[in-house]
C-alpha cells in the first residue's frame, strides 16, 4: 500500500458523510481536500469510525500535554 500524505487546510479542507452500500452496511466517509488535487477519500464502518474518534479524543489529550512534545532522550 502506498503512503499518502495530507496537509488539508482552510474551511471545508475535511468533510464528513455517512453512506449505506446495496448490503445495508453503514460507513462513515471523510473527505480530504486538497487545492490543485483530486479529493482523497477514507471510509469507515461505523465501529472502526466510533475506535479511531476515541483514538484522536486521546491523541488530542496529549497533544494539551508540552511534556508529550519532548524529543526521546532529552533532558526533562
């Protein structure tokens, strides 16, 4: 799989929808959008969605936290 990375910025750079397919399974669908770029766009079932929202909330915690922005090894 290849890497990709995302810098989206400005209002409307994310978006968030929900889709149902033919079989009645429900995603959860991001949008990245990107000037001069195709939009990329990421599904989720609404479980793995529901996981990766508590993942961020934690990330976002820590990101509060200056000691969490400490390179390894330094003093501190």
């Amino acid at each position: 799989m290849t890497e990709v990375v995302i810098s989206p910025s400005g209002p409307g750079a994310i978006e968030a929808g929900l889709m149902i397919d033919e079989t009645g399974t429900r995603f959860v669908v991001l949008t990245f959008k990107e000037p001069d770029a195709d939009p990329v766009l990421v599904t989720f079932t609404v479980p793995i969605f529901e996981k990766f929202v508590a993942h961020l909330n934690r990330t976002a915690q820590a990101a509060g936290n200056e000691h969490n922005w400490r390179m390894p090894g330094s003093p501190g």
